[in-house]
C-alpha cells in the first residue's frame, strides 16, 4: 500500500509541474526571471527572453502580446506606458 500511495505521490506532482510549466511563460529581461499566465495551456514561448530583440520584435509575438509581456516591459523599465500604448494600437 505504501508503494503506491508513493508511486501516486509522484505522478500528482509530475503531472503539477507540467501543468505550472504549460500555464506560465517564462520570460528573462536582462538578468531577471519573470512569469507571465498564458491565455491557453500551450508549449509555445514558455521561455522566452527579451535580450537582443527590439522592443517591436518582443511585441510582435501575438501570444505574448495578448498574454500582456507589454506591461511586464513597462514594470521593468525598458518602455514607458505611452510607448506601449502606441504599439498596442498599432496591433487593434
């Protein structure tokens, strides 16, 4: 009994993990991890960095960019609210 009770121990938290990793993006600025909800259970940019792209490359990723990395890159400090609204309106 005790082995299997284990055995199910193990796969409740296997199965968590891959649930948290579809969940979430993994999103590096600079040196810093960030994590940002996907909008849908997805592999797509699960890690993801922002180091050497333009800020016009980040925004163009149209999972990210509904998913809301906009506002993680004004948190951070690499574009003001005024410059994201300017992108997001180019995207409508």
């Amino acid at each position: 009994m005790q082995k299997g009770l284990k055995k199910l121990v193990i796969w409740v938290v296997i199965l968590a993990c891959g649930y948290f990793i579809l969940s979430y993006h993994f999103i590096f600025i600079g040196s810093d991890l960030r994590l940002l909800k996907k909008s849908k259970l997805t592999l797509e940019c699960t890690v993801f960095s922002t180091q050497g792209k333009s800020i016009e490359s980040i925004m163009n990723v149209d999972d990210m960019r509904k998913d809301g990395i906009g506002d993680l890159l004004v948190e951070a400090g690499k574009i003001t609210q005024d410059q994201l609204d300017a992108i997001l309106e180019m995207y409508k």
